[in-house]
C-alpha cells in the first residue's frame, strides 16, 4: 500500500 | 515538488507578506488578533525543532526560518511598538487561546505516530494551527468590518491548507504516497473552519462590496 509520511513539507 | 504544494507555500508567504504590509504601511494592527499570531509562532517553533535534526532542501530551510521569524516578529510588533501596539483591539480579542493550547496538546499526547519528543510536538503544531485562526475570525465577526488588506491576510491564509490538501491529493496518485493522516484530517477541519469567511469574501468580491461578516 502507499507509504506513509510528507516530512519533506511544511 | 508539485504545483499545488508550491502554490500552498506561496498563498502562505503572501498572507504574511500582506500582513507585514498592512502593519508597516498603515503602522496600525487593527483588526488582528495577537492570540492568533502567538499560536502561529508556536506552531511553527513547534514543528520546525526539526531544523536542527532534519536537512530537505534550502527551499525548506529558508521557509520555516521565514514562518518562524516572521510571526515573531508580528508578535513583537503588536506586543512593543510603539505606535503599532496602540491600534490593537485588545478588548475584542479576548478568545480564551490557552485553551487552544492545552486541548492541542493533551491531543497530541494521545494520538500522534511515535512517541518522541519531535513527534508529539509535530501532532501539536498540526492542531493548534487546525484551530490558529478561531481568534481572528471571532475578532472579525466583532469588529464587522473588515479593512481590505485584513480580508485578503486571512483569504490567502485559508487558501494555503486547501492547496495543501490537493498536494496531499495529488501526491497519493502520483507517488503512492499516502501523507499522514493526522495532518490530512487537521488540514480538512483546519480548511472547513475557513468555509463561512471565504464565502462572505467572495460575495464581496462579486458584488464590488466592502467585506462584512455579520455578527
């Protein structure tokens, strides 16, 4: 399934 | 980065931008509420303790030095200046914020994805900024009318969530990358609570007419 986590946004 | 993402980051910088302006040209705050500026400058020092531990990109850097820095500096605009401080409506804005605070917090304790020190205050920061803006609507529906530059600070502040979640959107087709969904339900009530505002702002908008909210 999709991966978790956006720790690239703001 | 997607197109979404970036014009999210840039509908966020022009809300800051226009608030600078509106305080350093009109030397007045009227109309903004400092407890909704105060829980910006926590959410941002909240969430970016990752500068110190986490390296993206230069773009990410600068910004969250620019979202930190500036809403400090509001802060201090509001707080010290001199001439600034006299024009604060410190009588309308009396949202009771610490609450804000503690329930965002106390939530954070309870539902967050790790628990550490950064994660637990990352889930912060996301809910307190869901709720940030509450004081800054309650001001407004209190004082009805709304000076331009006022408007189009929190229009442009509302805008960026909502580009926000089209990123989220966008990204989950194209990269099979599912954000976390702590910020993909804060982001939604976060967006929602802005709902009645952008309504009463694109009907002035419509009809050449002066922004009021009615009380």
């Amino acid at each position: 399934g999709p991966k978790s986590s956006h720790k690239d946004e703001l | 980065m997607n197109i979404f993402r970036l014009a999210g980051d840039l509908t966020h910088l022009i809300s800051i931008l226009v608030l600078l302006l509106k305080i350093y040209a009109t030397k007045s705050c009227s109309g903004i509420s400092l407890k909704t500026q105060e829980l910006y400058a926590l959410v941002f020092l909240a969430r970016y303790l990752d500068l110190f531990t986490d390296f993206v990109s230069v773009y990410n850097t600068v910004m969250k030095l620019v979202f930190i820095g500036s809403s400090l500096a509001i802060v201090w605009c509001m707080r010290m200046h001199r001439i600034v401080k006299r024009s604060y409506n410190r009588e309308l804005d009396t949202f009771r914020h610490y609450f804000l605070v503690a329930g965002s917090f106390v939530l954070a304790l309870v539902v967050h994805e790790k628990f550490t020190l950064q994660e637990i205050f990352w889930a912060f920061s996301i809910y307190l900024e869901a709720v940030a803006i509450l004081p800054q609507l309650v001001l407004l529906q209190r004082s009805g009318n709304v000076d331009n530059l006022t408007g189009q600070y929190v229009f442009f502040l509302g805008a960026y969530r909502a580009f926000y979640i089209l990123n989220w959107i966008y990204r989950y087709f194209t990269e099979q990358r599912f954000g976390r969904w702590i910020s993909w339900i804060s982001g939604l009530v976060q967006t929602a609570l802005y709902a009645d505002f952008f309504y009463y702002y694109f009907m002035s908008w419509k009809n050449n007419a002066k922004l009021q909210l009615p009380a």
